[in-house]
C-alpha cells in the first residue's frame, strides 16, 4: 500500500517522518509513504503515470504549488476544499477515481481545541495566502464574531472580504501597516512567511490571547518567543502539520484514531536534528 507527498520543491516536507511514524505505531509494515518533486506542469502526468491499483495506491498529500492546480484533475472535491480552492488531499477509491479533501482546516481547528481554544468572540489573521484562507475556514466554526484580516493592499482585502462572505464569517480588513492592532484580540493566526512578523514581537501585550503561528522553521519565531514570554498561549506550524497529517493518516489506513503522539514526536526529533 502506497502514498507520497508532491510539490516543489519537497525536500524540506515533513509529511514522510509523519505519516512513517504513523504507520510504525500501527504496526503497518506493509506501507509505503515517499516524496515527489512535482511541479504544476508536470502534475497532469505524474497523475496518469500511477499504476494506482497495481502498486495499491492509497493517496496523496498535497503541498505548494499544487493545492489549487489539482482540481481540475479530480472527479470529485469536498466541500471544504471548494470552499477555500485547494485541495490538500487526494484520495484513490476502487474504481480509479480521484477524490479531493483538506485537511488543514479541520488539523487547524484540532490543533486549536487541544490547547483549549474552542470558542472566541473576535479573531485576527496576519496574512492574505492559501493558508490565510484556510485560517478563515477554520474560524468559522471557531469564531462567533468578527474577524480582521490585516493585509497588503486593497485587491487582497476584497479577496478575504469575498472569501469571508462564502464561509459566513465576518471580515474586515485592515492595513498590515497596523497589524499590532490584531493582539487586542483573544485569537491572532499569523500565517505570513519567515521574518515578516518578527518586526511585530516588540508590540506583544502584557497579557495576550492566543497565537498560532503556522510556521515551524525555524522555531519559535520572534513573535511566538515574545508571546510565550508574556504566557500567551502559542500553537506552532508543527502542531498544524501533525494534526493535519493524522487526518491524512486516517484516510489513507481507514484507522482511527491515529498515533498523534508518535507523529508529534517525530515531528519534533526531525525539527531538532
């Protein structure tokens, strides 16, 4: 039985250590779980080359820049992936067709109520990307009131109020140049890239609320390091990656639940090595 993770590049993935954790905690031996460097252009035939019932192909994982490039090549997607346009997921069935799924998004709202984070009045997101939208999902069932995305330029600001009114959540947007502002909130989830935050750990209240950070190299980022130092809550990338891929693991071995603990663990000797 066989899965990989695809994209490019992919040699920094922490999706084999996973799910290879995953599969020795059960005792899988008979698992498969590689990587691919795969492109856009070349995801059209990397798709038609598998042998999937031949070599048992159970499905994919999905990472940049495929997430939205693969859905015109699938037979069916779920609702949640359609409602954030990408696909994280892709699983096989018995007569060869293609399913779409994410994963990021119920892995966020797991990863937000195993540190207690079930319900807020108010949220804000830093950021205006894939991951951005996934965040917006994931508040949706997180979030009762408004959500602020702060953002660069109006054309991402539209982007975030259009994609808030498909979710039914409430999203202003406001300018990245006042973005300290999101710490006011009791829920910030910064999902920009390395080093655009770090400008931001100064302006960390005496008292946060929660923060997830979805990256997790290096770690912690100045901005978590700040907000641990005022005992803010503070989930990490490492935290989204391990919940999301234990869905994956799931609906790839029809297991449940699966080996979180072992995942994390891994997870966390591969980030320290």
């Amino acid at each position: 039985m066989r899965a990989a993770v695809l994209g490019s590049p992919i040699a920094h993935s922490l999706s084999p250590v996973l799910h290879r954790a995953a599969y020795r905690a059960l005792g899988l031996t008979d698992r498969r779980y590689d990587r691919f460097e795969v492109d856009e252009a070349a995801l059209p035939g990397f798709l038609a080359a598998l042998d999937v019932e031949g070599e048992g192909w159970t499905g994919l994982s999905l990472t940049m820049p495929l997430k939205r490039a693969v859905i015109p090549l699938l037979d069916e997607v779920s609702d949640t992936a359609l409602a954030v346009d990408a696909v994280n997921t892709v699983l096989f069935t018995a007569d060869g067709r293609r399913t779409g799924d994410n994963t990021d998004v119920p892995g966020m709202v797991a990863a937000l109520r195993e540190r207690g984070v079930t319900t807020v009045g108010s949220a804000a997101v830093l950021g205006a990307g894939a991951t951005a939208s996934s965040a917006l999902a994931a508040l949706a069932q997180v979030c009762t009131g408004e959500v602020t995305a702060y953002v660069r330029g109006p054309e991402r600001a539209a982007q975030m109020r259009e994609l808030g009114e498909r979710l039914g959540v409430k999203v202003t947007a406001a300018p990245w140049e006042g973005a300290a502002e999101a710490f006011s909130t009791p829920l910030t989830i910064s999902t920009t890239p390395v080093g655009a935050t770090d400008h931001l750990a100064a302006s960390v209240p005496p008292s946060p609320g929660a923060l997830f950070d979805v990256l997790y190299h290096p770690w912690p980022t100045a901005l978590a390091a700040a907000w641990s130092h005022c005992n803010g809550t503070v989930m990490g990338g490492l935290d989204l990656l391990v919940h999301q891929a234990a869905l994956q693991c799931e609906l790839f071995t029809g297991i449940t639940p699966a080996p979180l603990a072992a995942m994390r663990a891994a997870g966390e000797a591969a980030l320290a090595a």
